[in-house]
C-alpha cells in the first residue's frame, strides 16, 4: 500500500514538518466475523466496541532504546478517535504530540478491531519500513505499541487516558 515518498528515518510518531502534506490513511478491511459456536452454522459478525475507544485521550509515549530507533524522543501525545460509520469494525485516529504547549498534528491511521485479540490494529508502512501500532482499552486507559514487521520489535510505548479538550495542554499526560 502506497503512502508516499518520505525518505527520512523510521519513527512511529511522524514528525508533522518532515510529513506536513502527507496524510496518512491505512484502509483495513470493514469486516470481522468470529467462529461460529457449532460447526456447520456460518460464521456470526461481532459487533467492534467502538464505544471503548472513541473520544480524545492524553498521554504518554516513550520510545523503546532499539538499534534504528536513535531519533525517537519520548512525547506527550493526544489522540483523537473518531467513528467510521461505513465500517463497522474501524476507527481513525487523528494523532497528535504537546510541544512547548502547542498542539501539532503528527498523523492520521485507521484502526481495526480484533475481537479475537480484543485489540485495535493498524498496520502501516514508512519507506522502508513496516510496522504496526496495537492498542487495548481498558475503561478510562489504553495502553499500546508500535512494532516493528514482521519480527515486532517494539519501538514505541503509550499509555493514555480519556481526557477533556479543556485538559489536552494542561502539562503533564
């Protein structure tokens, strides 16, 4: 899948003045089914709980200390999760980082539930590089990471709460 032409290095959070035209939208299939529960009976759709993630959360991310991960620097972030209505198993996140109270819009992703997993995925390539973030919510906090493809090497941690837009440039996640 094709997201531009940038040729710096690999980082999970895209600098917004390297990548300030690029926008970059992963598309992952709409679709998940589960197994059915006798064989014989065809698969049952499950519903993604599109309600646990939605809505703005705060928090931090810190970069993993791996060989190719030297420019990473551990950062505020804010993510905004916003419904796809089309698809029933799928988010975007607007991301964002807090740099000197300021907000700067870093990247856009599309995320896909795994209820086999209970997780949100978005698989997506960087030049060279493939990787993937994965997050898991757990009432008001979620926790993530980003890792590398396909040996996921992680390279970036986050832990995030919910959050009100009053809150997103209070100091501190």
């Amino acid at each position: 899948m094709r997201l531009g032409r940038d040729r710096c290095r690999f980082s999970p959070v895209i600098p917004i003045g390297l990548l300030a035209p690029v926008v970059l939208l992963i598309a992952l299939d709409s679709g998940v089914t589960a197994p059915s529960a006798a064989p014989g009976l065809a698969p049952e759709t499950v519903p993604a709980p599109k309600a646990e993630i939605l809505g703005l959360w705060k928090g931090t991310s810190v970069c993993a200390k791996v060989k190719g991960n030297e420019f990473c620097h551990d950062e505020t972030v804010v993510y905004n999760f916003v419904d796809v209505p089309s698809q029933a198993a799928t988010v975007a996140l607007k991301a964002a980082r807090v740099v000197d109270g300021t907000l700067l819009r870093t990247y856009d992703l599309y995320f896909t539930y795994r209820p086999e997993e209970r997780r949100w995925t978005s698989e997506f390539k960087q030049a060279q590089v493939r990787a993937v973030w994965d997050y898991v919510v757990s009432g008001d906090g979620m926790a993530g990471t980003a890792s590398l493809l396909p040996d996921l090497t992680v390279v970036r941690s986050v832990t995030a709460k919910r959050t009100l837009k009053e809150h997103v440039l209070e100091s501190g996640p």
